[in-house]
C-alpha cells in the first residue's frame, strides 16, 4: 500500500487520472463525426467512456477514504503512545507528520470532487445525445 508516502499516494492518483486530465480527447477520438457514424456506434462509445470513467471515479474515492482510515488509525495509535509518554521527541514529531499527511489526504477528497464534477460536465456536454446514464 502506499499510503504511508504521501508522495507516492499523489503518483497514483495523477496515473489513475489520466483519464479525467484528457477527456476532451477521449470524447473526440470515441464519438464519430458525421462521416464515420455508420462505422461506429455514438450510443456504445459513450457509455464504455462513461463505464471507464465511473470505474475511475470509484476506484480513486475508495483509495483515497482507505488511505485516510489509515492513517486516522495511526493518528490515533500516536496519540495514545503520546499520553503515555508526552516527553518523547519522536512520538510528537510523527504525530503532527501523520496529523498533516491526513489533512492532506482529506483535502484530496475535495479535489476529487471538483475532478469528477469538471468530467462529468464534459462527458454530458459530448454525449448527452447519444447516452444519458442514470446517475452522471
């Protein structure tokens, strides 16, 4: 897991994000123009877009509240070996990193938001007359 490397957490979320960072591309290269729509289907195309893109959405969010239950648990370890012994240097000093890396795994949450809310948006705006799914 890497959960514990907040660094190496960013690298795979920006790889599992590719999709999001190029939909505009994705939507131009899956749905034909009016040359080509008798050789490909608008209607399949965007809804396996919309089946990749769900799939990503889920994937990351479960990744991301994974990481925070995580590290919520070892906050919460380093608190109690904190109270126990409030003297220790490196007890206080891997509680606030574990303290700031969850803050920062939280706020994560939120950029997801505003990443799948921007998709979204695009993906209705290029497909809405060839797929409407239930629940984009």
């Amino acid at each position: 897991m890497f959960c514990p490397d907040f660094l190496e957490f960013q690298d795979v979320l920006k790889k599992m994000r590719v999709l999001d960072d190029k939909i505009v591309y994705a939507l131009n290269t899956s749905i034909p123009t009016e040359s080509f729509k008798s050789k490909v289907d608008p209607a399949v195309a965007c809804q396996d877009l919309f089946n990749q893109i769900q799939k990503g959405h889920s994937e990351r969010e479960n990744i991301i509240k994974n990481c925070i239950m995580s590290t919520a648990e070892t906050v919460k370890k380093l608190k109690a070996v904190k109270e126990s012994s409030p003297d220790d240097i490196d007890v206080v000093k891997n509680l606030k990193s574990e303290q700031r890396k969850l803050r920062l795994l939280q706020t994560e949450l939120s950029v997801e938001e505003v990443i799948n809310e921007k998709t979204s948006k695009i993906f209705n705006e290029q497909c809405r007359a060839y797929y409407k799914p239930g629940n984009l």
